[in-house]
C-alpha cells in the first residue's frame, strides 16, 4: 500500500534518538511522525543500565565540549520532560566513584584533579578520595575518584516518559514497520511510502544497514551487550564505574549492572556466561550487592559507527534525508542535545556540530 501523506518530519527509529528529535521538532511546532519496526523505546534504548558519565577533564576538544555542555542541560530537559508526560525517566545526578586500579591510573586521576577546575568549572568536582562504603576496601589500594558530573537515567522510563510527552506535542507513533528504502524527502517497505520535508535515519545498529547499501561501505555495526537488573535498593547513590563495568542504582528500588562490549556472537538477544563474569565482578567490587537476586536480564546491540563518535546532521547526496546515529555507550547523555540540533538544522538555522560528528566526516 503506497501513501501520499506528508509530514513536516519523519523519524526512521522509535528508541532514545529518535525520541528525541522527534520531541524537539514538535516542540517547534512541526507534525511529526515516528516509524519503528519494533516497537517505540526498543533495541538499545530498552537496555538497563543508564550510566551517563562526562569525559575525563584532560585533553579537551570538541567532542568532549559537546558532551560537557550535554550533560550539563540533562538535568533541566528531563525535568521538562517528566512534567509533561507526569512519569519518571529515573534521572538523577548522583555522582560515580571509581577506583584507581594501578599507580599509572593513579596518576592520571591526580593531574585530572588538578585540571579539573579550569576544564569543568567550579560547579562540579573530581576529588580523590581513600574510601568509600561502597566500594570492597580491597579496591582502594591507590584511592578512588569521585566526580559529582555524572548522573543516572533509567533507560526504559526515560523512554516511555519521552514517548508520552512526544504524544502530547502531536506525535504520531507507528511500530511494526521496516524501512528499506531511503530517497529524496521519503523513505519506503513493503508497507508503502511516506514523504515528508525532512526524514531523520535514528534507527540504532539497524540503520547503518541502510546507510551501508545507499553508500556502498561500512558505515557503522552494533556491538552486543548484556546486561541485568538485581532486586536491591540503593537509592540515589553514587554509579560505581570499574572493573570494565557499571553499577547503577535506579530509583525504582533497583540496580542496572552492565554490560558486556561483544564484537563477535553469535545470538544478539542471548545471555551467556559472559554476563555472568560482569555479575561476578560487580558484586566483589560492591559488596552491598553481593547477595542481592537477579530480576531480569538484558542483551541487545548498540550502535556503534565506524569511525566511532556519533553521526549527526544532513546526508549528502539526499534532499531532506538527516541522520542521528552511533550514540554506543554515550547516548542517553547527548540525546537531548542532538535532538534540539537537529530540529533547529531541520529548520534551517545553522548549528554548531563537532566535525567528527558530521556524515561528511564518516562517509569520507
């Protein structure tokens, strides 16, 4: 079936991306409709975990800015978005402590600390620290870092609060639609096509398979993650970042502990014995979750772009085609901020992007 109707804006992916370029762009009063071929909030955005961490405070450059200045306005995007939707997207900034695990590490953490007055200002801090109750005394050895920069989300709230609150603006949502196609002002599946003035490509790992046919090379790949949910309260508590892993307690009474980085599998959505040794090391390094019970368990794949740092801004060689791609572990922290981009650069305002970040820069 073959549909004529336009909308101003069409996102090509339900999860936190595309929610949030489609929240921006009906913030500025265009109709917008989301197209899914899950379901709304699914893929990488339905993980468990929600760490949102800032970059060390040590050879700064334009990606690290970009993030910075992120995760600074996380705080007042998702107050908004909470007030509007009446849920809980589970954010707090909370803090995270992490162990020094060597003496070169340990040293790294020290000129951090002394840089990061100049490079994050004086509102947040990254103090060196002896101890914490949290964290096994075994881990201290050469102290602990504890940055009160970085915050929590709670992946699945936070998607379902921005959905709701999309829903208020006017979004139309659609899931159970693949897009197999991409052309000028359109995108195309066995269910028809659907025009409009700007198309957003934000489907996760899935929308570099389009991006790799349309340009004819590797643009990005999902890597595999695993992660799970134990039944414990630790309330608005610090993330414990170490070990190649995160620990994060939520405020549904909670802790995400994850996850695996797989560049090889064989089953995207399967749990293993590789999860188990992420368990097994989360709870020798917090001894308050030791005993606590597994609920539930998470695998999925994260988009990850070839060259690494996001992809973000308009295709080249495609009339209104934009692109907001490859977040991988840092995306719940810069959605928002791609989110309020795109929408302005949609609207024909000029935008500030970090070069890496530009499609121009990974399709070169």
């Amino acid at each position: 079936m073959t549909s004529n109707q336009v909308k101003d804006v069409i996102v090509v992916g339900g999860g936190i991306f595309g929610l949030s370029v489609a929240y921006c762009c009906a913030r500025n009063g265009q109709r917008v409709k989301v197209i899914d071929r899950a379901g709304i909030g699914s893929g990488a955005s339905g993980g468990v975990v929600g760490a949102m961490s800032p970059h060390t405070p040590d050879e700064w450059n334009p990606k690290k800015a970009f993030q910075y200045e992120a995760l600074v306005s996380a705080e007042s995007f998702w107050a908004e978005v909470d007030a509007r939707s009446g849920l809980s997207s589970g954010y707090g900034r909370v803090g995270r402590i992490t162990p020094n695990m060597n003496t070169r590490v340990q040293a790294l953490s020290i000129k951090r600390a002394a840089s990061a007055p100049d490079i994050w200002g004086p509102r947040f801090k990254w103090d060196l620290i002896d101890t914490h109750p949290l964290i096994d005394d075994s881990y201290s050895e050469y102290g602990l870092v504890y940055d009160t920069f970085s915050a929590r989300i709670h992946p699945r709230q936070a998607c379902a609060s921005l959905l709701r609150a999309c829903q208020d603006l006017g979004v139309e949502t659609i899931a159970g639609q693949t897009v197999t196609a991409i052309t000028d002002h359109a995108v195309s599946g066995d269910w028809g096509e659907f025009r409009a003035d700007a198309i957003v490509l934000a489907a996760g790992a899935q929308g570099f398979e389009l991006l790799d046919r349309q340009y004819n090379r590797n643009t990005g790949t999902g890597v595999k993650g695993q992660s799970a949910v134990l039944d414990i309260c630790l309330g608005d508590a610090p993330t414990i970042a170490g070990e190649g892993l995160y620990i994060v307690p939520h405020t549904n009474g909670t802790v995400g502990v994850g996850s695996t980085s797989e560049v090889t599998f064989d089953d995207p959505y399967s749990i293993d014995a590789q999860l188990d040794d992420v368990l097994t090391k989360a709870r020798r390094l917090c001894p308050a979750i030791r005993d606590a019970p597994v609920l539930s368990h998470w695998a999925g794949l994260r988009p990850k772009a070839a060259k690494r740092t996001p992809m973000v801004g308009k295709l080249p060689n495609l009339d209104g085609i934009y692109v907001a791609g490859g977040g991988f572990k840092i995306g719940f922290g810069i959605a928002h901020k791609i989110g309020q981009l795109l929408a302005d650069q949609i609207a024909g305002l000029d935008v500030d992007l970090p070069p890496t970040f530009l499609p121009t820069h990974h399709l070169s």
